[in-house]
C-alpha cells in the first residue's frame, strides 16, 4: 500500500510540474492550429497584423491573461477555443523561440550606433 501511495504522489507531481511548465512540442502543433500564426508569424517574430511574441517577456498567467482579455487589435480566445493549459504549452514554445538579435549582431546596426 505504501508503494502504492509514493507512485501515485510521483505522478501527480510530474502531471503538476508538466503543467505549470508547458510542454513545448504540444504548443507548436497548437500555435499553428489556433492560428496565432496569421497575426504573429510561424516564428512569432511579428507581423504587419500583430507584435513579436518569440521568446516573450510575460509569463505564462501574464500571457494566459492578455489573450482572455487583449488591449487592442487581437481578438479575444475564450477557455471554449483554447484552455489555459493549452496557453501555457503556447506560451513554452514561444520561450523556445529566439528573441530579437542584439543591435552588435547586426553589422550594419551596430556601425550606425556609433556614427
Ligand atoms: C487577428 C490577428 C491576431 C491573432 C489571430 C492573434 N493575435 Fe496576438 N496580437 C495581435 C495584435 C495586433 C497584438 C498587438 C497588441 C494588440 O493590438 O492587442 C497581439 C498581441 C499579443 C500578445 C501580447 C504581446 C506583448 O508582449 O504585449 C500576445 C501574448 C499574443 N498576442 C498572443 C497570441 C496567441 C497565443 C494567439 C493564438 C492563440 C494570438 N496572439 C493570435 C493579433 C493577433
């Protein structure tokens, strides 16, 4: 009985902890379903119709709660549409993605800087 009780406790902690983390690989599959692509690109890197969102700054309750309620052009996505669980994957694969490159990686950027 006692082992018993340690394996289910291991399992809810690993279910527990791959939920508060996110798991990636699900969050590109549904980056691409839900269609944050149109707005955001497939890289997340930003758009005419919608800002960079590769390797965001929110956390994952920061991004679950501006796509509920957004500030301004991007509609709104019910729990119904995408759960918060869903988000949270989103959210691990945007983490994935590699931000903005630093002004001194760009050659012709960073000669400009010190014009
Ligand atoms: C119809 C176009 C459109 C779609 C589809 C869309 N977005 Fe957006 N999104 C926007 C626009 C435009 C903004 C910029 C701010 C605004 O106007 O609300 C934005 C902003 C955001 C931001 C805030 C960025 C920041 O750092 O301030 C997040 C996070 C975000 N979107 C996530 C998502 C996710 C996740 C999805 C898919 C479930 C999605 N968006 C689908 C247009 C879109």
């Amino acid at each position: 009985m006692k082992i018993v009780c340690a394996v289910v406790a291991m399992l809810v902690a690993a279910i527990a902890s791959s939920q508060s983390s996110g798991n990636a690989e699900n969050g590109k599959r549904l980056f691409l379903r839900d269609g944050c692509w149109e707005c955001h690109g497939y890289a997340g890197q930003g758009s005419r119709d919608g800002a960079r969102i590769a390797s965001t700054a929110l956390n994952a309750q920061g991004l679950i709660r501006y796509v509920r309620r957004p500030s301004g052009a991007m509609p709104a996505y019910i729990d119904k549409v995408i759960t918060d669980q869903e988000l949270t994957d989103i959210w691990a694969y945007l983490k994935t993605l590699p931000g903005p490159k630093p002004v001194k990686d760009i050659p012709i950027l960073d000669q400009m800087k010190n014009e």
